[in-house]
C-alpha cells in the first residue's frame, strides 16, 4: 500500500483512499467485465444463479466474490483477501472492481483469480447544480452497475465479501445479490463510511445522518464481518449490534528490507524522478550535475560492488491518498524547523552562499545532521496543493520528491528508506493506516501521528514514535538523525524493533488464524 495506507473508498462524492497502494505507471488496459485470466471459465459460468447444472454444481471448487467500489489497484488488504482465498482457501476468486490502477502482479498473474472491471461514475457536470442530486444519482447508477456484474458478469459465488466503506450502494446491492443468488455475505470494516462523509459535510447533516442508518441497517444483515482494530471491534459490538472477528493489517512476504543491490537498481530506474528538483535546485538535485552512471544518490558501485555512499541523505518515506485526514502541511512545517535548527546548530547565517554547502556536499563532505530526502507517494485530490507549497519552501538540507510507483517498486522503495511518516490521523478513530503496517513489513521505523488507537499498532521507543504538532515531529528527526549513518543509535534501536513487529507476523499467517475459520463457518 503508496497512498497508503488502506483504501476504503469513500462514499459517492468524497474522494477518499484509506492505505493506497503503488501501482504500475504504465497501467495495462482492461475493459469492463474482462476475466483475468479466462481460459478457466467456460460461458456458462457467466449467467446468473441457476445456470449450471447439479452436477456441474456439486463438482466446482468453492468460489469467492471480492467486491470494491473503488480502484482495487490502491485496495492493497482486499487485494491480499484475494490472494488468501485463492491460495489459502484453494477457491476461485472473481474481483469486482473499479479501475483506475493495476493491482500487485502477483494478483494479475494468479489463474485462480479473475478481475472484472466496472466503469467510475463521473457526475461532475451535475455535481455543479446540486451536489445532493449528484451523490443521489451516483448511488443509483452505482446500485444499478453492481447488481448487474454480481448477478450476470461473475459465476454463482457462495460468498461475498465486500470492503467498507463505502457502504452506499454497495452493501444494500451485495444484500441484494446474496439473496438472489444464494450466497452468504461478509463486510470487511476498514472504517466508518458516515464518518468519512463527515468530513466534508459535518456529522450533523442530514445526509450524513442518512448514511449512518444505511451504512448500520445493511451491516447488520451480514453472515459475517471482519474489522481492522480491537476499537472498531468493540463500537461494532456496542453500539451496531455486529459481531466482528479482528483481522489485523499484516503485510505479506514482498514487503521486506532491499538488500544494497536492490536499493542501487531502484534508484538506477528512478535516477530522473529523484534527480529532478522540484523547484529550483536543492541539496538532491546538485548532485546530478557529478556525471556518474555508477552512482545513485544513495549507494556507488564499485568493482563490482554496491557500498552506501558516506554523506548519503536519509531516506523518510511516507504514502497518502491526498485527502483531508491528512494534513501534509505538518509535514512540511516540520521539514523547515529541521532544516532551520541544523543551520543554527552549525553555526550557518541565513545570508549564507549555498554555492559553498553545494560544492561540500559534492565534494562528499559528512555533517552532523544529514540532508534529508522526502517521497511522498499516491494520488489524491490535495495533491497538487501541496506540491505548491513545497515549491516555495527555501530549504538547505532538506528536498522533497512527490511520484506514483509501480506496485513491484513500492515495497523496494520501502525496504530502502531510513524513517518512514504516517499523518494519518483517521475520520472515525478506529482504523489504522496500512501505510505503517507496510514499513513495519520492511523493517521501517515510523513516527506517527497520534491518535485513539494508534497504539494499538506503533509501540513507542520500540518501533517507532508518537507527534501530535510539527514542532514534536521537528524534534524527533533531530533526535533520530543526529550522528547519521553511523552513531544515531536510537534510530537503529528503532529499526531492529521495526523489524521485529514486521518479521513476528505476516497477512498469510493472520488471515488462516483468523479470518479462514469465518469464511468455511459463513459457507458451512
């Protein structure tokens, strides 16, 4: 997952990704109700409920609809639902799913796993009249599109499991196939799809109100439910009357530390995206004027030999969806105090050259505090917003780079990272953001911002740290860069107990614990 952190697609209306997940930049074309693959599906697999024959019928390998409204390419934990059932559960597994990014290879190249997708409902001409009317109408079109894939474009699943939010149409439809088609029916709760909604509108609204029955009177008619935290866990129970089995976000086995080979190829491919300033030029991008093929801004090659360059920058990574749950601009505020504060602990003037700090840092020179590197990964609404601002900030030792990834690169550029930053802060304050589960994964210690069950995932002094302002955040980059690479020993401390959560439990071995056992109790 880049945007990532989980992506629970938001409610008509709102753009929102909960945990995206990188994707290949150059995407391949797939057209509505294609299978990928098909060779194992005859024709009449495709009709709706009664069209096999009761021998046909008994014969048949279990089979499972995974349905998205929403890109399934940036629905990293549906994606890996797929992967489980498929390999786990040994069913064949229909995605029905928005397009918009390609998902992991492994899911395109699974024979037992075939991706159906549907057209994204754009209704921006009448969302200017009314934006009622628009949520209104792309609620029934969207109603409308899955009855018809889940009813005549997928063979007869006996489970669905459907990702929430967003909850309209999608679990009113899914009810409604289940039913037709005589299926059972499970809800994975990434979030609250009413609260998301609240964002932009205020809980106090009447559609927003609307949404909350909805989104409680179809969840509760569920065979069965799966949820991200104890919390959620806990107000489902209380307060919706649904039993939900927790299914921790654990990422799967390509999530791991890059060995020094695969960081210096990652950075061969991405060479143009890193070199390349985003305004005018900065501490990374003086670099590429030292005409070097061996060389990347991290690592040199060497007879052969791939060694870490001495004044490498450190490398934070952080992924986002771009949406107003995040607020980037902490981020940034907190990318110049550290930028300010090193300058005043080195003793630099404001009115200093920066032809001279260039020519050191070409020259290879080491100081206390390294230059950092920014990647900020994912799509989202808010992100040309921010890109503006960055554009303006006068930063010495600091540069930030904002990209999309192809899904294979994610994980490396993960695995190559020395800090990675959730912002994440969550609409209902129950979820969690996959984006952290993922750095974990990679043996990548984390500062997060705080909230309610944060704790519940980052362990603070033991794989990461807690802000709650940018001046906070500010202060533990100082802290965790001071002495880098070598003696910042409370980075590495970090880094070995990152490892450890990451390494202690993958997605394979959560999901036959604990979410195996629902989908054989729900099927029977």
């Amino acid at each position: 997952v880049q945007g990532l952190r989980r992506s629970s697609a938001p409610p008509p209306g709102l753009t929102e990704q909960r945990r995206s997940v990188p994707i290949a930049a150059g995407r391949r074309s797939l057209t509505p109700s294609t299978c990928i693959p098909r060779a194992a599906i005859s024709p009449s697999l495709c009709a709706c409920a009664g069209s096999t024959t009761m021998a046909g019928e008994a014969e048949r390998r279990k089979r499972a609809a995974v349905v998205v409204l929403g890109d399934i390419g940036r629905s990293p934990r549906m994606q890996y639902h797929s992967l489980s059932l498929a390999s786990q559960a040994g069913m064949e597994v229909d995605i029905v799913a928005n397009g918009g990014s390609d998902p992991h290879l492994s899911l395109r190249e699974n024979p037992s796993i075939h991706i159906h997708e549907m057209k994204s409902v754009q209704l921006s001409g009448v969302s200017k009249i009314s934006g009622a009317l628009a949520l209104l109408l792309k609620a029934a079109i969207q109603f409308i599109m899955l009855i018809w894939f889940l009813c005549f474009k997928i063979p007869r699943p006996d489970v669905f499991i459907v990702q929430n939010p967003p909850s309209v149409p999608a679990l009113a439809a899914v009810k409604v196939v289940s039913w037709l088609r005589g299926a059972k029916f499970i809800v994975d709760w990434h979030n609250f799809g009413y609260t998301l909604l609240g964002l932009s509108h205020g809980r106090s609204n009447v559609i927003v109100k609307i949404y909350f029955w909805f989104e409680k009177h179809f969840g509760r008619m569920a065979d069965g439910a799966f949820c991200v935290t104890k919390a959620m866990q806990h107000e489902l129970s209380q307060n919706w009357g649904i039993k939900a089995t927790v299914l921790y976000d654990h990422s799967p086995e390509f999530f791991h530390p890059a060995s020094l080979t695969e960081k210096y190829e990652l950075f061969c491919r991405l060479g143009t995206s890193i070199c390349s300033a985003m305004g005018s030029a900065d501490c990374i991008s003086v670099e590429k004027e030292v005409e070097d093929k061996s060389t990347t801004v991290l690592t040199s090659k060497i007879d052969g030999g791939v060694f870490f360059k001495p004044n490498r920058p450190a490398l934070v990574m952080s992924s986002t969806s771009w949406t107003p749950d995040e607020d980037f601009s902490i981020l940034l505020e907190a990318a110049l105090m550290y930028d300010r504060r090193v300058a005043a602990t080195l003793g630099e003037e404001d009115s200093m050259d920066e032809g001279q700090l260039w020519i050191d840092i070409k020259s290879g020179k080491q100081f206390d505090y390294p230059r950092l590197l920014f990647i900020i990964t994912g799509k989202g609404p808010d992100r040309k917003k921010y890109e503006e601002q960055i554009k303006r900030l006068k930063l010495r030792r600091v540069a930030f780079r904002t990209m999309w990834l192809a899904s294979e690169d994610y994980p490396l550029l993960l695995g190559s990272a020395d800090l990675g930053v959730s912002l994440h802060t969550s609409s209902s304050g129950l979820d969690l953001p996959m984006k952290v589960v993922d750095m974990f994964g990679c043996g990548l210690p984390v500062c997060a911002a705080s909230f309610s069950c944060i704790e519940e995932l980052v362990k603070v002094n033991r794989n990461g740290l807690l802000f709650s302002t940018s001046s906070e955040l500010a202060d533990e980059l100082m802290m965790l860069f001071k002495g880098f690479p070598e003696e910042c020993d409370t980075l590495k401390s970090l880094n070995g107990g990152a490892l450890s959560t990451g390494s202690s439990s993958k997605w394979s071995t959560e999901w036959e614990t604990n979410a195996l056992p629902l989908v054989k109790q729900v099927i029977g």
